[in-house]
C-alpha cells in the first residue's frame, strides 16, 4: 500500500484538496522520516518543524473553510539555506554566519509559501555555495541516498538528499555552475536550471555575473514545472527579465513536444576531463531513446571549448570574494574559500570586464552556432557519483579546485550563456548508482525543456526506482 512520500508533490495537494489525506498528517510524516533517516543522508542543517505544523493546521482550516486554494496548498518543502527566511538562522555552509538570522525572506521564499507551499526547514549547502559537493563545518556531509558513502553534489546537496530520501516531495535549489544539476544527477532527481531572469533573485542577493539562479529538484517532471510555476517571474528592480512563458511550465509538461532536433556532444569544456563509460552509456541510451521517440538526434561540434574556463574562474573568484565577511572571521573560513577569495581580491576590474566581456562574446558564438537545434544533449557529470571525502583529500585547495572541474565540466558553460537546462535521471550503473543527462534549451525556453523531459520520463519511468532506505 502506498504511503504518503509515494505520492508526488502535485498528488499530496490533490488529496489535501479532496481530504484524503491533510497537510497536518504530511509534515508529520516528513517530520518522522526526516528523525529517522536525516542523520544519514545530512539533507537539513535548520528544521522549522514548529512552525510547519502551525502553518499546516491553518491550511487545512482554509480547505475546510471551501473557497479558492493556492495550486499546491498545504504541500511540505524545503529552502537551501543559502536563501533568507526571515526569522531563520541563514548559515551559508560557513561557521562565519553561525549566528546570523535572516530580517526578511527572499522573493522566491515568498512566492514559494503564496502557492501554498510549507517548509520544514532549511537544507544543506557548502560554503557559500562555492563547492560542487556539501561539506562544511556547520552539518554532516550531505549524501545521496543511493550510496550513504558518496556525496550528494552541490551546492544544492541537501535538497537533492532530502527529496531523494523522501523527506520532502520537492525542493528549491540554486544553480551558479550546476548546482541544481550536479545532485539532480548524484540523487536520481528531475532538476531545472533555469534562464537568466526567469526567478528574482531578490531583495538582496546581486546578480552581476548573471550566473546563479535559483529551481527546482523533484522526483517527477510535472512536480519541479508546479514549482517553477511558483517560483518564476520577475519582480521590480530585477536587473534581468526573461520573456514570460506563453502557457504555465506545468501546462507544458502536459503537451506533447512534437518531432525535435537534437544536437548532441560529450566533449567537455575542460579539455582534460575524462568521461566515465557509465556516463557515455547513459549519454548513448538516451540517444537511443530519444530517436525512437521519433527525434532527430544529431552529432555536433562542441559549441564551446576550454578558452570559457579561465574566464569562468575569475568570476567564479569574484563572486567569492564578494560575500562580506568580517576580517576577523576570516580564519574560520574553509581552505578552498580562502583561496578562491584571494584569487578574487587579485583581479582587477580590467580583468573582471574583460572576462564577462569574453563570456558574452562566446555565448552569442555558440547559441548562434546552435541555433537550428531545438535541444542539446550532454552529459551532466564527467563521472558516477564521488565518495565523500574525495574532492578535499587531496590538501590543497588548488587540486581540490582542479579535482571539481574535472569531475564537471559540462554544466557550467550553460550559466554563462544563459540557457535553460535539466538534468533527466534516466540511467542507474550496474552497481546501482544514478548518472543523468543534460538536456539544454534555447534561450528563455524552459517549456520545450520540460515537455521532452515528460515524454522521456513516461517512456522510460523512473519514479518507481527508489534507494533501500525509501
């Protein structure tokens, strides 16, 4: 008999609706699978469970009450806890921010709890979202649930854990250089990242690079398009807007895509990266699948090569060394941060300008060069799943570094140029592990995105596939 966490985000709000079920007995139900299996997966680092159950009980007063109900009304969730909700301590994955409570709740927070949405807590990220695994000095690693000894990606990695695991049915992440993408691939997860200007990135956070931007992790397509739903739009003063979508992105899912082109290419951005033989038969099969599904499937050139990478890093660098941080907590700050904020602090404003400049340039290059292509298809990861542990082993934060970029280096070149782009979990190993594809948009064009992803997610299913712990 199927219980609670078996029932997709959009299913819970259905039957909270009809009263099947209420949004009380959900956040009781994550709250004992959360007790039970969070010391394991490390997917939260704060629980707000008291004022969940408040929430949830006004909830299901307002379905008593009759009357006009948000889209996804009394459904649990979680906040990457480098997003503000007021009230909230708001860590950043850093000992410097152990005390900090965030005065007012970003944008995207808002519209998250106007749909309807509760949060149980926030969720575990790496220090400043800079790392493409969490592990921090404020939590336990965050890990996915497939294998408790390897991580969960990053930064998003305890929202990848936490839906993963069936703590929540979906969760909001951000994504600057793969971060929804990275623990959507490690954690068998549907995760969007999507185009410069789609979600506010409000009140406070800058958007200078145009690099981070906040999506959604799900177990189904039709759950993160719900929550795009929620989350997208611009708000004022937003230094970018993306054109507004024609129809709604779950509407989206509902349409079928029609015969697409698709231009495919595993060569990686980092030039010396080596591609694992499981992520090129995931790569394969989904080749296979999507030209059996009637698709023009197509090899291309790579669009964009190793010159990105140094730009990249400056800004990468600057955005580091941006976050501001008493010089006296300094100290407390991880080795790979330091040394990317001393990078940052080196640069100078020739060199920042002429880095975006060079990234622009080479975004119009290769969105033109792509333009008769409905889709791209990549890889999402260089490699499965790495074991806790291996990205700092190594002692220096220089190899550590050079250890990320080679683990991914094909996600990153898409927050550059500004294109949407999910990552579509429709490949286990044969040791049991999950590798995702990347499939990539046109600009501002989420909606082709999510309706191929659901013909891909009703061919090949993978909801039913769930970790021994589920």
């Amino acid at each position: 008999m199927p219980q609670l966490h078996d029932l997709s985000a959009l299913e819970q709000a259905a039957a909270i609706r009809t009263r099947e079920t209420s949004s009380a007995d959900l956040v009781e139900h994550y709250a004992d699978r959360i007790a039970r299996y969070d010391a394991s997966v490390g997917a939260f680092v704060t629980l707000t469970l008291d004022a969940a159950r408040a929430r949830a009980v006004e909830a299901d007063r307002a379905v008593a009450a009759g009357g006009d109900l948000p889209p996804l009304h009394g459904v649990p969730t979680a906040i990457k806890d480098l997003n503000f909700v007021e009230g909230i301590p708001v860590k950043l994955g850093s000992k410097v921010f152990d005390d900090f409570v965030a005065p007012f709740s970003d944008h995207v927070v808002d519209k998250l709890s106007a749909a309807g949405t509760i949060s149980l807590g926030k969720t575990n990220t790496p220090e400043f979202g800079l790392p493409c695994y969490t592990e921090s000095e404020v939590a336990a690693p965050a890990r996915t649930p497939w294998d408790l000894s390897r991580s969960a990606g990053g930064s998003s990695g305890g929202a990848g854990a936490a839906v993963a695991a069936g703590l929540v049915p979906f969760a909001q992440g951000s994504d600057g250089g793969g971060s929804v993408r990275i623990p959507a691939s490690v954690c068998g997860l549907f995760g969007i990242k999507v185009s410069r200007g789609r979600i506010s990135r409000g009140p406070l956070q800058g958007d200078i690079t145009g690099l981070s931007w906040d999506g959604p992790l799900a177990r189904t397509v039709r759950d993160a398009a719900a929550m795009l739903d929620a989350m997208a739009g611009p708000m004022p003063g937003d230094p970018h807007w993306a054109p507004p979508p024609a129809r709604s992105f779950l509407s989206a899912a509902d349409a079928a895509p029609g015969r697409l082109r698709i231009g495919r290419t595993r060569e990686p951005v980092v030039a010396s990266a080596d591609v694992h033989p499981h992520v090129v038969e995931a790569y394969d099969a989904a080749s296979v699948l999507l030209e059996q599904l009637g698709h023009e499937v197509v090899d291309i050139a790579p669009p964009y090569d190793g010159s990105l990478t140094p730009s990249f890093e400056i800004l990468w660098a600057v955005s580091a060394a941006g976050v501001p941080v008493a010089p006296e907590r300094e100290q407390l700050l991880l080795p790979l941060t330091r040394w990317l904020r001393e990078r940052g602090r080196a640069i100078t404003a020739t060199q920042f300008t002429a880095a975006m400049g060079a990234l622009q340039a080479a975004s119009r290059r290769g969105i033109t060069a792509t333009a008769g292509y409905d889709v791209l298809l990549t890889p999402t990861l260089a490699q499965p799943p790495a074991p806790v542990g291996w990205f700092r082993e190594v002692g220096d934060a220089a190899a550590e570094f050079e250890r990320m970029k080679q683990w991914t280096p094909f996600t990153a070149v898409f927050n550059m140029t500004g294109q949407p782009a999910v990552n579509v979990p429709l490949h286990w190993s044969p040791d049991g592990l999950p590798i995702g594809v990347m499939l990539v948009g046109r600009p501002a064009d989420e909606a082709t995105l999510i309706a191929l992803s659901a013909q891909l997610e009703e061919a090949r299913p993978w909801r039913p596939r769930h970790p021994a712990m589920w």
